[in-house]
C-alpha cells in the first residue's frame, strides 16, 4: 500500500517549543522517506471568536509564519506540499459528507471542544463543533495513511479513523460499483513519536505549553532571540532537588521531567541518556546546558523565519504552488466522493 503523511498546523500566532517538538521534527524526519503534505489550516483557524484568531491581517501574517517555520525548520516545499488549507476548496466540500456520516455522540465526547467552548458552550460557534469533522477531511482527502501530531491530537485522529470507516461500510455497495478498493478511504494512523509528544508549560509543569498561555514565560516562541530563550529557560520552574539519574525518578516533579525531556528531544538523545549525563546535577548547571542546547538548535531557525517573512511575495508563491499540487489530488477524492454518494457531476 502506498503511504502519505499529511498534518496541520492553525495559524495562530506565537509558535512554540511544542508545536516544534511535538509536531513539525516529526514531519521534517518524514520527508525522507514518505511523500508528505503540510497544511496551514486557516479555516480551522477562525472557529474560535475573531478577538483570538485576531481578524484578517493578523490571519495573513501567522499564515505566512507558520509556512516560514515550516520551511525553516527544514521542510523542502519543492519535494512536499505546503499549502493553506482555504486554498483547496475539497476540505470544505468533504466536510459537508463527513457531517452526514459523524454522529453527534462522537462529537459530544471531544475533550478539546469542551477546553476550548469553556462554560459558555452556548456561545461557542459551530465551527468549533465542527473542527474534528473538518480535520477528519483534511487527512481523508488526501486519503493519507500517516498523521504526525502532538498527544493532544490522538482524539481527533480516533474520530477521523471512525468517519473512514463508517463512510466505508455505509457506502460499501456503491463503493464497489464505482470500481474502487473496498476500503477507500484508509484508517489514518497517528504518528506520534519522540522524548517530547506533550510539552509543558515552563511555569507549571501539570499545563500543555499553549499559544494562548497569557504568561509568554510559560514558552518559548519559535521566534524568540537568544536572549529571550535564555531568560525563560533559566526563569523556568523547578523543584529544589538535583536531577534524578533514572527516569523513574521523574515521576512526580512535572518540572524536572519536562525540562529533561526538552533536551532529550533537542539533543535527539533519549531522556535515559541525559540523566546518566546529568544525574546529580543541580538545575542551575543543566539549565546553563540546556540555555546552551536551545539557543543553538532554535536561533538559525528564528533568523530564517525572519528572513523568510520578509520574502513575502516567495512564501505566497510556495502556498499558491502547493495548493495547487495538493488540489490535483483532492479533486480525486472528490469526484469518487460525489461518485460513491450519487452525486451527478459534469465528466
Ligand atoms: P496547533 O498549534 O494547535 O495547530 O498545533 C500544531 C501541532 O503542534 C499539533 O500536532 C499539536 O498536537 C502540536 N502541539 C501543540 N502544543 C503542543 C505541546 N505543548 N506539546 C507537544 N505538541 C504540541
Ligand atoms: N487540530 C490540529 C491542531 O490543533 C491541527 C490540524 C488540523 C491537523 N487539521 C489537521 C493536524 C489534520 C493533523 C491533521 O493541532
């Protein structure tokens, strides 16, 4: 069977620590060996109220952030496609099908939909709802075999799985007599890999690092300088006792493991390998380290992306040629959609 990796990444400003580690090293190492699309989902973007997305212009200038540190980080947008998901109208057509195939239980259980709505889920726009639907379509357009995300994703990739397979088994007659493979839309597998699937907070250990963590002490933005990078490493909260030299001695200090696995996943070193070096160690000598580690491996990244945000005119073209790439196969799966529906369409 033939893979694809495909993966998203809303723009909404302040890229962090955990959108590196967590999601995008992953679809770096992927290219090498997987034919991969990388999405900036815009419409994704806009399901939370404007006053947080941050209207128009705020939308176009993350878009275009989010494609620089994708092409920074190393993602070769000649071999991959990069694109923004409003460009390829299939996501928001194949949304609608979904909407008939998901039940509303499954959407009732999504933890995310719960953080985000709040206490006023009333309020919430349908959007929101919505965003696993339109995320299962992201993946099944491109009928991708391979999702790399952070942890906080696996429930959605369980609902995207559980639409494959009821839009297989509801449509299996007609999916047969349009000629094609019994299981047309594959089960996409999650990816989620490395010392680093969850990074916390650097001010308390027990909260996922967020964008939208009003403390900027709480991450490290991808477009930090050195000297931010440093400060928040060294202000990062800690336990009074030296570093652990074995990982079972990480559980119970939040802190301790996050910071050890920060530079497990820099340093592609596992978190075993850095506390046989660090074992013993008071923080403020692994923190100087791990200052060290972090400016290094981010900074180059930080002054591409600044570099590249300045090349408006090339970042669109690198969206615009992806989209377009990305839209050769998805009006496949549409047509074969339409076709296994009963949708009439001009041939
Ligand atoms: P988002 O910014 O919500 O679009 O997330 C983009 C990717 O980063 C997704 O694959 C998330 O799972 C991943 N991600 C976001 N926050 C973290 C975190 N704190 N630790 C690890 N991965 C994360
Ligand atoms: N929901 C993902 C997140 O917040 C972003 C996303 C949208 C995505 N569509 C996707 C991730 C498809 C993987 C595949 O991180």
């Amino acid at each position: 069977m033939t893979t694809r990796v495909f993966s998203g990444v809303q723009p909404t400003g302040n890229l962090h620590l955990g959108n590196y580690l967590g999601a995008i090293v992953n679809f770096v190492k992927l290219q090498a060996t997987h034919e991969c699309i990388y999405c900036v989902v815009d419409l994704h973007a806009i399901t939370v109220p404007m006053s947080v997305w941050g209207g128009p212009d705020e939308l176009r200038r993350n878009t275009r952030e989010v494609t620089a540190a994708f092409i920074a980080a190393g993602i070769d947008p000649k071999k991959q496609i990069i694109f923004n998901q409003s460009q390829v109208a299939g996501h928001a057509e194949l949304t609608w099908v979904f909407n008939c195939v998901a039940r509303l239980g499954w959407l009732n259980r999504m933890t995310q939909f719960k953080e985000k709505a709040g206490k006023d889920r009333e309020n919430a726009s349908i959007g929101l709802y919505d965003y696993p639907v339109l995320m299962a379509s992201d993946i099944l357009l491109y009928r991708a075999t391979h999702v790399p995300v952070g942890e906080d994703q696996k429930q959605h990739l369980e609902l995207a799985r559980d639409i494959a397979q009821k839009f297989n088994n509801d449509f299996s007659e007609s999916i047969a007599s349009t000629g094609q493979n019994e299981k047309y839309f594959p089960l996409p597998e999650p990816v989620i890999t490395g010392p680093a699937t969850r990074v916390m907070s650097l001010r308390d250990g027990t909260k996922k690092m967020s964008k939208s963590d009003p403390s900027d002490y709480s991450r490290i933005n991808l477009t930090d300088d050195a000297d931010a990078i440093a400060q928040k490493i060294r202000k990062a909260k800690t336990d009074p006792e030296p570093l652990p030299s074995e990982e079972k001695g990480l559980e119970a200090r939040p802190e301790a493991d996050n910071l050890v696995g920060i530079y497990a996943a820099l340093s592609g070193k596992p978190k075993a390998d850095v506390l046989g070096e660090f074992g013993g160690a008071q923080f403020s000598g692994f923190k100087s380290n791990l200052v060290d580690l972090a400016v290094n491996k981010l900074s180059p990244i930080a002054a591409e992306m600044k570099r590249l945000t300045q090349d408006q005119a090339y970042v669109d073209q690198v969206l615009i040629d992806g989209a377009e790439r990305a839209n050769v196969i998805a009006t496949e799966t549409i047509n074969a959609v339409k076709d296994i529906v009963g949708f009439i369409r001009k041939r």
